[in-house]
C-alpha cells in the first residue's frame, strides 16, 4: 500500500478529553463525547440519515471521518471563520478560526489487520452530487480515491517528519478540464473508522503555531499519552 495519511481536524480545547478517554469517538457512540461542534448543522443531520449505504447498515455519523490531506474547501471555510464554533454545551461561542484547529495524523495503513471496521468514499459525504460510493477493502484504497487532484503540482502542506508528500495546493472546481470539474468533492473523500479511533492509531499532531505546540505539549505532559506535536504552518491556510 503507497504511503498515504488521513487528517481529523479537531477544536484543540477538546484534545483533553481524547487523551483522558484514550480515544476519539463518533458522533453516535453509546458513551459520546462533549466536544465543540465546528460544522454545518444541516450537514451534520443529514450524516445521521440512511442516505450513504455504509457497512452493517451504519450511518455516517456513527463513523470518525478523516481526510486524506489537510487542505480541502471544508478547512478553507474554517479559514475564512464561515462556521459556527458550538460549545459542548450547545452554545454558539463565535465563529471557529484556523488558529484554534488541530490535526490528528493516522495514515491507513495503521488500520490494516486492526479488526476495527473502517470504509472509505470517492467523493465527500455531504451531497449526492456526484454520489460517493463507499469501499472497505482498504487493498482497493488506490484504485478508488481520486488520487490525481490529491498528487499533481503544485504541491504544499509538506510533512517530511513522518513522510507525507503533501498535496496539491489547488482544490477549488474548475470548467475545464473535465476531471476539475468535481474537483472539491474529490479532495474531500473520507476515510470512516467505525465507533472510536485508539489514540496509538494517531501517528502525530499538527499545529500552526510553536504558541499552540506549547498549549498542546502541556496537555499531554499531564495525561498518559506521549504522541509527536508538530508545528506545520504549511498545512494551514494563514
């Protein structure tokens, strides 16, 4: 399997309450965590509905979703604080800024012979325009993913530390040529592990800034878990 990596971009205020449970979970897990919501509620609502056919019979929602790169339309959005930032307890705090997002970094290999359940899609799980279709043979993770918008020049959003390539630092839809056509939801194909995430599949963390590698180093000096932070201002868009 070529060396790819998956990306969760999460609030970093919530990094405590992975590393107590020692584990990311999904939105409908029977023991669900309180974590800011940064996200469009309606989307949110339809990923709760029988609308994807996922493995089992799941929903989406009962899945963690990643990413196969940091940079996608989604992070953009964030970017330009288009998206609420929710409180745990429901409460619209402000608009989410990038400066506050984490990424957690697997890759999938790491979920190889795991016996967690895990599937991915083609197109991003938010519309049916063009239908995603899902696989969970993770040997067909090459042939299934659009992997030219991910791969062409130029390239950004570099992690040479665990040796992500990176990606092409373009992502928006185009008129010509075809392939560009549907580009955004290409790049925003999802990698789902069903239930919860073991903190040891998480290879590192990326930061935007030495400022929040400090506030993160801090949290996980006072908890059990030891996993690399890396200040990478590259896989950010400021």
């Amino acid at each position: 399997m070529p060396n790819r990596f998956i990306f969760r971009q999460v609030h970093f205020e919530d990094l405590p309450t992975f590393l107590n449970d020692g584990e990311v979970r999904a939105k409908r897990h029977q023991f669900p965590q309180l974590c800011h919501q940064t996200s469009y509620q309606e989307i949110v609502n339809r990923r709760g509905t029988d609308e994807f056919e996922l493995p089992n019979g799941c929903v989406v929602n009962d899945f963690v979703p990643f990413y196969f790169s940091p940079i996608t339309s989604f992070t953009f959005t964030i970017y330009k604080e288009n998206v609420p930032l929710v409180s745990p307890q429901g409460v619209h705090l402000r608009q989410a800024c990038e400066d506050d997002r984490i990424f957690l970094v697997s890759s999938p290999e790491a979920y190889v012979g795991s016996g967690l359940c895990t599937c991915f899609s083609d197109y991003a799980l938010n519309s049916r325009a063009p239908m995603p279709k899902i696989e969970a043979d993770l040997t067909k993770l090459e042939d299934h993913v659009h992997w030219n918008v991910f791969d062409e020049a130029p390239m950004v959003a570099t992690i040479p530390d665990i040796g992500y390539a990176g990606v092409c630092k373009w992502y928006h839809n185009m008129a010509s040529p075809p392939e560009r056509m549907t580009r955004s939801a290409k790049r925003m194909a999802e990698f789902l592990v069903h239930g919860a995430v073991p903190l040891d599949k998480i290879m590192c963390i990326v930061v935007k800034t030495d400022a929040m590698r400090a506030t993160l180093k801090t949290m996980m000096a006072a908890s059990e878990w030891d996993i690399p932070v890396l200040t990478k201002r590259g896989c950010f868009y400021g």
